[in-house]
C-alpha cells in the first residue's frame, strides 16, 4: 500500500445507504450503495481506500462497520474515526468550498443529503 494516494470514504451515505437512518452505533440496517463495491474495486487499484465513521469511535462501532464491510464482500484498506491526510474526501454531507465565503450560507442552507432529496 505504501506510496499509493489515500481517498477517504464516509461510511454512512456514501457506502451504507443508511435510508433507514441513524439506529445506534452498531445497527447497519441497510445494504450498500448500488455499484459502490464495483467502484471501490476499480479504485483500489490506483489508492489506498480509507473508510471513516463516526461510529468507529467506539470498539463496538468500528466491529459493526468491519462486519458489515466484509458481509458485504466490499474490500476497503483501512477503517476508521479519524480523518486521515487523503487527495480527496468522499462524503454525502459535504459542501466543496470554492474559494467564495459569501456563498457558504445559502448552500449550507439549502443542503440536503442525496439519500433526503
């Protein structure tokens, strides 16, 4: 893995299509995101794919994430809590900021993540 670029994925969202909302630290209820998998595959073999979650900031969290990753035969290089140096941040709950403050309100305003639209 060394000296491949890292991207970092969130977990619900964007990996876990977590239609069925947050249920507790180690409740996944609900299955991948279609073609996620085929996606990570195809990327992981340029980058190192990190997968971050506020859930794994408890042992039984990060268990239930790992659990649900490999029941899901989707293959990730490292699971974690703390946001990692990465080229790019992959997250259903970010804004890309384009340099203009000014525009910041209305799109934080206006957002909504794509599982809410």
């Amino acid at each position: 893995m060394k000296g491949k670029p890292t991207i970092v994925f969130d977990f619900d969202g964007v990996i876990h299509s977590y239609f069925s909302g947050w249920q507790g630290i180690d409740v996944i209820p609900d299955p991948p995101v279609d073609g996620i998998r085929e996606t990570i595959e195809q990327l992981r073999k340029r980058y190192r794919l990190v997968v971050v979650s506020s859930r794994c900031r408890e042992k039984k969290g990060l268990e239930a994430t790992k659990r649900w990753l490999a029941d899901h035969k989707i293959e990730v290089d490292d699971v974690t809590f703390e946001k990692v140096p990465a080229i790019v941040y992959v997250d259903d709950r970010a804004l890309t900021f384009d340099g203009d403050p000014k525009a910041l309100l209305g799109k934080i305003r206006h957002f909504k993540p794509w599982h809410k639209k």
